[in-house]
C-alpha cells in the first residue's frame, strides 16, 4: 500500500485515486525466465490505475512473418481452447476492468480492445 510521498518512487506516492501512474513491472523478465526463447527479447511498464482489482498489459510484438490481427486472434483462441484452457482466456464481450475480478485465468485477451 502506497499512502505518502516516497524518495524512491515519487510517482508513487501520487493520489492513486487521481491518477494513471507510469511504473516498472518485472513481468517481462519473469517471461525470459519461463520461457527461456524470449529472454531479453521483451521489455514492459505498467500503469498504475484506480481499480479494485485487475490490470492490464498492451503487448506490442514483431513477427516473424506477416499475419492479420484475425488470424492472431483465431491463433490465441484456440489456445485458450487448447493447452493453455484455464491458463490463457479470451473475449470478444465488450468488458471492462471489474469483469475480470476473481477470474482465476493469468491472463484474458480483449479481442476487441
């Protein structure tokens, strides 16, 4: 909990309730480590936001060959249909943050975001 100035994350310390903050996330290396392929490949901030709960990732990546945003969509379902079912969802609904509260999946892809 974060409820005062602080010298090491100034941002931080500012009226969370007011405010989207710019931080760092150790997401990205905890990826390399998992999936050792991606290591020093990834890189990623978060944002500090007024929710309950939840937050949200936007993954910018370079493919190695040219494909549509329907055909990486149709790839990430049927994974989440596949072997990462319970692990990876995905949504075409049009959700908003408290939807996701106390969905035990890592992680949802908002096909429509």
């Amino acid at each position: 909990t974060v409820d005062g100035p602080s010298m090491k994350d100034w941002r931080g310390g500012r009226a969370a309730s007011f405010n989207i903050i710019p931080s760092s996330t150790g997401a990205a290396k905890a990826v390399g480590k998992v999936l050792p392929a991606l290591n020093g490949k990834l890189t990623g901030m978060s944002f500090r936001v007024p929710t309950v709960d939840v937050s949200v990732v936007d993954l910018t990546v370079r493919l190695e060959k040219a494909a549509t945003y329907d055909e990486i969509k149709k790839a990430i379902k049927e994974e989440s249909e596949g072997k990462l079912k319970g692990i990876l969802g995905y949504t075409e609904d049009d959700v908003v943050s408290t939807d996701f509260v106390g969905d035990n999946r890592s992680s949802i892809f908002d096909a429509k975001a």
